[in-house]
C-alpha cells in the first residue's frame, strides 16, 4: 500500500471554522471543516498537486472504460483575485468499509510553537492557521475530484471572539421621566 500524500498549507485566514466540536447541522455524524483563505502566489505548489491527483484518477478511471465521458466534482478550493480559498474537511465519526468498526476522530490542535491547544479554546473566523492535511482523489456519482482530509492544525493567530455593533455607535442617554397632565392642569 502507498503512503498517503501529506501536504501543510501556507499560512491563511480561516473562514467559519468548526474545529473545536464538529458541525452537526447536516451530517448527524459530525464534520469538521475550515475555509482557509491563502495567497495564490503561496499555494501554487499545493494547487499543482491536487490538480495532477485529479489527472492521475482521470487516468485511471479512463484506462477503466475509456468511452464513459468523465464527470467532474467541484475543486476543493476556489481561486478569487489574488487570494486561494481551500475547503479542508475531516468526517467526526462513522463505520469503517474495512471492518464494519464504529470510528471517531478530530483533528490534531496546536499552537504556533506546536504545543496541543486546550479543549476549551474556541477558534473563531479571522484566526491565522496553518493546515497539514491529506488531499484525497475520488469517483463518485457527484463526479470525480479530490478533497482535503484535515489532520492537524497550527494556530499561528488565534482570535476567539469579536465584539461587533451592527447598529453603529450606541449612546447612551439618560432616562428622564416623561411629564404627565392631569385633566385640572389643561
């Protein structure tokens, strides 16, 4: 059996991380998932490898049947101005194909100095990250493509929560009590 493919992303801001506790309001399972926005320029050595994945499972799967027109998924990440948008994911729990065995995983959680992060730190939008993952090529029904298994973590930045006013600057003004006529004063 081959090795698996490891690959550590370039540092990138991370956008609707659920990274800490898995999200559960599609998959009952549990995912863990972070977008992680990069700067091209940084992830073209990545984007090269995902794609030629993609292109050795094309071979493959052309080799198979060779008059079967070939369906692509969406790409794993998203290319927009300047910037790279990679979709990392790992599945909670589930049952092995292999042995019909119950799993759980998360992900690995560290600092910048690759010491393990606590349970109760919460990653919010905005952290700068660094991801090792594993890309993962496909064929399925949906198409083929490849995703991107999350395996460990590295917070460079971590923000765990922002004060925001939608409703702009707030005064505050004291209460004054309202004047009150009674009928004999009109």
């Amino acid at each position: 059996m081959n090795k698996p493919l490891i690959l550590t992303s370039p540092k990138g801001r991370a956008i609707f991380p659920h990274l800490t506790e898995p999200d559960i309001k599609f998959k009952p399972e549990g995912e863990y998932h972070v977008k992680l926005e990069c700067n091209k320029s940084d992830s073209v050595a990545i984007i090269k490898e995902i794609k030629g994945l993609i292109a050795k499972k094309v071979q493959e799967e052309h080799n198979k049947n060779p008059n079967v027109k070939i369906k692509y998924a969406p790409q794993p990440f998203e290319e927009e101005g300047e910037n790279v948008i990679f979709n990392f994911k790992m599945k909670a729990s589930g049952t092995r194909r292999d042995n019909n065995k119950h799993f759980t995983q998360q992900p690995v959680l560290v600092d910048a100095e690759l010491k393990p992060l606590g349970q109760d730190v919460q990653i919010w939008g905005d952290s700068i990250l660094r991801i090792t993952f594993e890309p993962h090529s496909y064929s399925m029904p949906v198409g083929l493509g490849c995703t991107l298994r999350l395996k460990t973590v590295q917070v460079l930045e971590l923000v765990t929560g922002k004060a925001t006013n939608t409703l702009g600057e707030l005064k505050v003004e004291p209460m004054v009590a309202p004047v009150v006529k009674t009928e004999s004063e009109t």
